[in-house]
C-alpha cells in the first residue's frame, strides 16, 4: 500500500473510530497507535495535503448510500475538510445514529447534504 492510500484508509479509520467513541459517550481519545496494535512497519508520514474529493454539486456528501445500510458516505469536502468537520462529524453522527444533529450541527438540514440525492 502506498503511504497515500495508507494515510487515507487509516485517517478513513480513525475518523469512524472517533465518531463512534464520541457519539457513545465513552471518555478518552482513541489514538492511531491504539488502532493499528502500535504496529512499528507502519511508516511515519511527516506530511498531508490530504485527498480533496468533490461530489457533482460540490457539497459535501453523508449518510447511507442509496439503498444501503451497510456503507456510510462522509466525503466530498474538497479543501474545506478542516473548517467543516465538526459540524460534518456531528451531521454524520445523527445520521448513523437516527437522530437530530445536535451541538454545533443543531437545526442544520441534512437533506441537501445527503448521499441518497444522487438516486
């Protein structure tokens, strides 16, 4: 695996991780260390510029893919991953959850943001 796809698949990783643990409730960090067994062959990347994927409309995309429960959408940020993500992370979470987004998220509409718009 190339350190790009790797980055990518393990930031894929913790991000889910993180949701997860965030949305239980359950205190502490999970850290790429603990995800990855602090397996030593994993090379230090000392830099990112990061995958900017957009979707057709340039809107973010989350939530089930149509039809499916078993994969999640939480891409097409393009270059403002960073700014949206706490919002992004707490419209995913409602999401995966089956709840109203709350905190930073609360009120916002997920329709316009939903990966079933593509049909």
């Amino acid at each position: 695996m190339t350190p790009d796809l790797q980055m990518l698949v393990w930031s894929a990783v913790l991000f889910l991780v993180q949701m997860a643990v965030a949305a239980s409730g359950a205190q502490g960090q999970v850290g790429l260390p603990a995800l990855a067994g602090n397996r030593e062959d994993l090379p230090a990347i000392t830099g990112w510029a990061g995958l900017r994927s957009f979707a057709p409309d340039r809107l973010p995309v989350y939530g089930f893919a149509a039809g499916r429960r078993d994969f999640f959408w939480c891409a097409g940020q393009g270059g403002f991953g960073i700014q949206t993500a706490p919002a992004g992370a707490r419209l995913a979470a409602s999401l995966l959850l089956g709840t109203a987004p709350d905190g930073i998220a609360a009120g916002l509409d997920p329709t316009p943001y939903l990966a079933d718009r593509f049909g």
